[in-house]
C-alpha cells in the first residue's frame, strides 16, 4: 500500500465530519444546517439540556434586549408561523422553551452530546483532522471544527481576596442555579451594574431585606417598555415576515429600522429635545437610532448622554444618589442596556448605593464585604460582573493549528487577534468560528448573524466537498487585510474610546482592543457573499489527492 493511500485510508477514519461546540443558537442551526447537507455532525455540550447563554443565564429578571419577533431564527418559514411571542422582551424561560421547541421541531437532540465540555482541539496536518478532547479524558477526529461559543459565555468572576471565606450564599448571574434563589429577609450585595445587574436589581429588592448594590461604573440604560403582544400584531407580522427579514439583512445592526440620516448636531434644541423624548417613549433601541453620529462625534453623543442624565435626576428622588448614578463615558459605546424600573429601584428604603470607585473593594468577609471606607455584612453576594468577552470563550479552549501553534499563541493572548470575517484563521485549516472576534457579532441582530455565519460556513463545506477540496485556510494576507480593515472603521468611532467590555476593559489584566466590526451587517453580509462567489477569496485551498490507479 502506497503512502497516499495510507493516508487516504486513515482520513476515512475520522469519527465525523464536523464538531461543533456548543448548543445554543450557533449550534443548533449549525448542526441542522450541515446535517441536512448529509455531513455526519456532532455538537458537544456543556450543560445537560440546549440553549446556550440562555440555558445558564437564569438569574431574576433575564430576559432578552431585542425585539423578541426578530430574535428567532428567520431560515424556517414553518418555525416563523408556528412561534408566537407573548412580549416585546421575553423573558429567559421564554426563550429557553423557543429554543428546545426547535430542537424538538429538528430532532436534533440525538446528535448532541450533553454534559460534555470540550477541553482542547489539536489539528493533526498529517491527516488534515481535528482531535478533540474532552474533560472526561475522551476524544474524537473530525474534518471540520466548528466553535459556537459565542461572545458571551465565559463567566468573570473577579477573584476577590478572601471570597473563599465568606460563610453566606454567593452566585454569579451568569450561573444561575436553576432552582429559585430565595432572597426573602436576606442582606444581599449585588457586584456589578452592567445588563445582568441592571435586571436582576429591580426584581431582587422586590424580595430582599435589604440590598447593597456595589457600583463601579453607572451605567446609561433604556427604558424596556416591555408589553404583551396584540394578536393582530402577531399576524401582521407573520404575514410580513419575507419583507422584514429581507430589510433585516440589508440593515445596520440586523434589524429593520431606517438609521437616520440627520446629524444631531442640525437640529434646534427644541427639536432634538422632542426627538429624544419621542425615542425615549417609545423604549428599546429607537433612541441609538435617532441621529446618524450619535457613537461618531463627540458633540452630538453629548446631547443624548445628556438627555439620558436628565432622565435620571427626574427618576432618582434623592439627590446625592442621582448623581452617583450619571454616567460620563460615551452613550452607546458601552452596550446600551434596557432597563424596567432601574432607577426607581433606587427610591425604595431598602436598597443602597455604594460607590466602589471612589473607596473600591478590599476584600470579601466571612460576614460579607469590606471596602476601602466602610465593612457591610451580607448574606448573600450575587456577581453581576458580565463576561470575559469575545475572546475568553475560545482561549479558555486548547486550540492549536498548524505547527503546534495555539490560538492564544496565535492572538497573543489577546494583544493582537487577528482574522479573516470573524470566521477563519491562517494556521488553522478546516476550523470555523460562528461570529467570532472581528465580525458584525454582538453589535448586530445576534440570531440573524448567527444564520448569516451558518449558512456561509455550510455553503462553503458544500463547497469543498462538490469540488474535492479537502483543506480550507485563511491567507495571511487576507487576514491581514481584514483585521487592518476593521480597525480602521472602529478608530473612526467613539467605540474604542470607552472603558468596556467590548475593549476588553472589565478584565484585570486583559490587552485592551475593540474586535467588534463596526461596518454593518448588511455590508458585511455582502463582503462574505462577494468573498464566496469569488471562490473563496482570501483563502488557500487544498484539493484532494487523487487516487493511485
């Protein structure tokens, strides 16, 4: 037996065509989309049951910030008339049931391995396959490896001297315990005011004795204006749905509303007062979308982030506490939060604002926490401290390509990520990243990027296959290019100036670097599509040897 069919013989040998990495949205339209395709897939699963950040996200008052009729997978049209939302903003049970409702719908639950967490995946080049290896010792080989981690789905929890001794109840809202937490007659301290602690602090001090909340950074948030939905809304919608997700793709952020045009700097300050007023009636995003250069020119971020601060001071009865809570970044360079009854919670005779920057945290107590200026006893600690985003996910994994090379050799463990659309890296043949660093991801429609990541990485494993191609890599070059690209567009925003979990600021240690694309969805989707009907532009492709007659 010749070398070659040695080698032939021993890629016959891989025990799928595809991993995929987690069962949530990415996964599970993953899993079906290449499935459907006739590719042997398998997804592995950290938890026992689908859903992803919903699936552990399970803390008081989660519940989604995007319309919920444009937070659903568009590919079904089936699924689309089958599902009905009962909100605007679904709360996470909600969402949880639409999610195992689709893999009921796609049986796809006898392809996912649950309560399996993938450890590290070495691409072996003398196969040209991927072994994966699991925490329980196990492994597997597959042609394509394929991450649906997400952004957000590696917990920070700051590591607090003297946590270990504390003698009350600790959680982190981004592990929930999925039974209820019982706050009832209980000091409880809440860490962190991003979108977790914004939502879980309303609904906590509904319940609790007394609650502390430790803030560093105040934050601007959004009136929800969450409501039930009218019948005929829902059927109006459903009928419409082949119009709206073709504006949902051509749009900014993946949802379909017109950006405005007009500066904010054109109009009177009357009109824009009125302007604002109207958004802010509204609730949700409407208020991001009222001028074009809101996150682009210092002056006209000034006039909504002012706006917003006024909002505050009529909200917050007490004076002393209003101004702890105004926020001085740049509106919207920060996720903007949606909120419901944020700021009156501050109202209520139990709830206290503590200010951690001004005298920070020292340590946490076996009675609870000590700061800089006072000590608080606590039975409870909840951690509303977000997530080690865009890149924590994937370099809390072993991955390593071409050369032994690992992805956080690669990215300098974080100090100079680059890759090519947010989906491929040079060095890492077959491996695929669903709205990785350097894509649209977080800052657009996230299911509807997901489909858009989805159905580019189907289409092109289809691809490789209708054309004997067995290896697929990004060029430097191209990555190069792209990654110059991206920074280029973001350095012409207000984004990377802010402190932020986009920049990677709320993890001590972390390098600082915006790894968002700021260019669109809808001109991003059409890069991809060009970069595809060009053969895959910007990648190296290896054709498969053929057989010795």
């Amino acid at each position: 037996m010749t070398n070659t069919e040695q080698n032939q013989q021993k890629k016959q040998k891989t025990d799928f065509d595809a991993v995929v990495i987690g069962a949530g949205f990415s996964g599970l339209y993953m899993l079906h989309r290449l499935r459907e395709a006739g590719f042997s897939t398998r997804v592995y699963e950290a938890g026992d049951g689908v859903g992803g950040v919903w699936y552990w996200n399970r803390y008081p008052g989660a519940r989604c910030d995007s319309e919920s009729i444009y937070y659903n997978y568009t590919f079904s049209d089936e699924l689309l008339q089958e599902w009905t939302w009962s909100s605007r903003y679904p709360e996470q049970p909600e969402i949880l049931r639409y999610l195992n409702y689709v893999a009921d719908k796609f049986n796809l639950r006898r392809d996912i391995q649950f309560e399996t967490r993938i450890t590290a995946a070495h691409y072996d080049e003398e196969n040209n396959c991927w072994s994966i290896h699991m925490e329980d010792g196990s492994s597997v080989s597959a042609t394509y490896f394929i991450s649906g981690v997400g952004c957000l789905s590696a917990a920070n929890i700051p590591r607090f001297k003297g946590l270990d001794d504390f003698k009350g109840q600790w959680y982190h809202t981004g592990h929930w315990p999925h039974e209820k937490v019982d706050f009832k007659g209980k000091r409880v301290g809440v860490i962190g005011n991003g979108s977790s602690g914004v939502q879980s602090i309303p609904m906590i001090a509904q319940e609790a004795e007394q609650l502390l909340v430790f803030q560093r950074t105040p934050q601007f948030t959004i009136p929800a204006r969450n409501h039930p939905y009218d019948p005929e809304f829902i059927q109006q919608t459903k009928e419409n749905y082949p119009q709206i997700r073709e504006q949902m793709k051509e749009s900014w952020g993946g949802f379909p509303i017109a950006p405005s045009v007009r500066s904010a700097l054109e109009d009177a300050p009357e009109v824009r007062q009125e302007v604002y007023e109207t958004a802010w009636e509204k609730g949700g995003f409407f208020l991001t979308y009222t001028y074009h250069d809101l996150t682009m020119d210092e002056a006209a971020n000034e006039t909504v982030s002012d706006f917003i601060r006024s909002k505050i001071r009529e909200t917050v009865h007490k004076p002393e506490v209003a101004e702890k809570l105004l926020p001085t970044y740049y509106f919207g360079t920060k996720r903007p939060i949606l909120d419901t009854h944020y700021f009156e919670t501050y109202n209520r005779e139990n709830v206290t604002l503590v200010d951690v920057k001004s005298a920070p945290i020292e340590e946490i107590t076996a009675k609870g926490l000590r700061t800089a200026e006072a000590e608080y006893e606590l039975d409870v600690l909840v951690f509303a401290t977000g997530y080690d985003g865009m890149t924590g996910p994937l370099l809390k994994i072993d991955i390593r390509g071409k050369d032994g090379l690992t992805l956080k050799e690669k990215w300098n463990e974080g100090a100079h990520v680059q890759t090519y659309l947010g989906i491929a890296n040079a060095g890492f043949p077959n491996f695929f990243m669903i709205t990785g660093p350097e894509s649209p991801s977080v800052l657009a429609n996230m299911p509807l990027a997901i489909e858009q990541h989805v159905e580019w990485i189907g289409d092109c494993i289809e691809y490789l296959r209708d054309h004997g191609i067995e290896k697929i890599e990004a060029t430097v070059e191209a990555e190069t290019a792209w990654s110059s690209h991206c920074r280029e567009v973001a350095d012409a925003t207000l984004y990377p100036k802010a402190d932020s979990w986009y920049t990677g600021a709320n993890i001590a240690g972390k390098p600082r670097s915006f790894l968002i694309y700021l260019g669109g969805f809808g001109p991003y989707r059409q890069i991809c599509q060009e970069v595809a009907a060009k053969g895959y532009d910007g990648f190296s492709l290896v054709a498969q040897p053929k057989p010795v007659s």
